[in-house]
C-alpha cells in the first residue's frame, strides 16, 4: 500500500475532528460522563500522528476501523445529545471519504471493519 501518500488533503479534517473532540472533552468534565471521557479520548489519540501521516494505512485504519468503533461505542452513553454531536463530527468525517475515495481499492482491500 502506498506509503508516499500526501496528507495535506487529509489535514484539515483531521484538525476539525481534533477540535471538536477536545471541545467536546471540555463540555463533558463532569464525574457522571467518565465513561464518555474514555470513549472520546481513546477516538481522539491517534488525530494528531494521522495530521501528517504519510502512510495510507493510517488514514485507511482511521476512517474503516477507529471511526466506526467510536460510533459504536458512543451511542450508548449517557451523554447529552449524541446526534448533535455526531452531527458536528459528519462533515470533517465526509471530507476524510472524499480524499480518501481515490484510493478506496488499496483501502477496501484491507481486513477492516467497513469499507470505505
């Protein structure tokens, strides 16, 4: 698989997700939401390393198996509205397809969760 991929089309994306993630850790600072914590960080810890990541597998592994984990996991808890916050993360997520969809065959040919 391609190791030489360009992530600057991937950057900004990852960026917003980063953003919005730590917003979101801020929001949720309360006891109660330590479950969420968990959740979110573990989403949120790889971000930064896949900015600037030249290896396809990375961004593959992020959007086929972390992203869809994440969703898995966080539509059990307890957290105030899960839709919204969703739907904040939609567009950023939508923009990592768009970039990755030139590569979907490298990508899909991968043993990962889902497809691109």
């Amino acid at each position: 698989m391609n190791s030489d991929f360009d992530p600057s089309p991937t950057a900004a994306g990852y960026r917003a997700i980063l953003e919005l993630g730590l917003e979101n850790l801020q929001r949720a600072a309360l006891p109660e939401l330590h479950p969420y914590l968990r959740i979110e960080i573990d989403h949120l810890h790889n971000i930064p390393k896949y900015i600037s990541d030249t290896s396809l597998v990375g961004h593959g592994y992020y959007y086929c198996n972390e992203r869809p984990f994440y969703l898995e996991r966080v539509a059990d808890t307890p957290i105030i509205d899960v839709d919204f916050m969703l739907s904040r993360y939609q567009p950023h997520w939508d923009a990592l397809r768009d970039a990755l969809s030139p590569y979907a065959d490298s990508i899909n040919s991968l043993n990962w969760n889902t497809k691109l």
